[in-house]
C-alpha cells in the first residue's frame, strides 16, 4: 500500500501544523506535574488527528496507576511528529507492564476525565 506523507519538518523544527516538539531538557514556563507510577498494560503507539483535528500525528500510549495513596489511573499520551515516528516505536517498546515510569507535564495541557460522577448541581447565578 502506497502512503503519503504531509507532516514535515522545517530547519527550526516545527511542523508543518505550527507544532514544535518541545526539545529534550527545555524548561516548561508554568506550573508542571510530576506523577511515578507503574504501568497497566505495555506502551502502544497509536496515530491520532492532533492540533486541527484533521492531521494526524503518533502518539506514545501510556495506562498507569500512580505510586500514590490516592492511587486511581491515568492515561498519558505523548505526542511525536512523523519524523520522529521511530522514536516513539523504540520507546513504546522498551515500556513494558510494570515497568516504574516518571511522566512530567504541564498542567494547562492536563484534562481530567471523572468517570463515576454522582450529581451534577446547578450554581444559581
């Protein structure tokens, strides 16, 4: 099967969709999350229409559970441009179930996912 492919990178790294992976080490302005935590199920990479919706990107698959009291999962999700599509196969494969993984992001990035809410209220305004 023939493919084509519309994602490339220019010399200052971004994309074509405006995306520019965020460089190993580069400080994060704003406020980070750390969460450690042990993996569900082994890493996946997945393809997935990321920025205008319409052009998709891999992304790097992660179920944990977190080292803490709280406990409770997460699903992580870590997003490659398809130049860089080996590395994101090469470090899905050496995230194997159960391995102990350190995931960092910013929080604006974060969405949270209630699935067993009980109520819902209106606020009078």
């Amino acid at each position: 099967m023939n493919a084509v492919h519309t994602s490339a990178l220019d010399d200052a790294g971004a994309d074509l969709f405006g995306e520019v992976p965020a460089p190993a080490g580069r400080v994060e302005s704003g406020l980070l999350l750390q969460i450690e935590g042990e993996l569900l199920e082994d890493a996946q990479v997945r393809s997935k229409p990321v920025g205008d919706g319409v052009h998709v990107r891999p992304v790097l698959w992660l179920n944990l559970r977190p080292l803490t009291p709280e406990r409770g999962t997460y699903h992580i999700e870590q997003i490659y441009t398809e130049a860089t599509r080996k590395e994101a196969e090469a470090r899905a494969a050496a995230l194997k179930k159960g391995a102990r993984v350190t995931v960092t992001t910013p929080v604006t990035d974060m969405r949270v996912t209630f699935p067993h809410v009980r109520e819902v209220a209106l606020i009078q305004g």
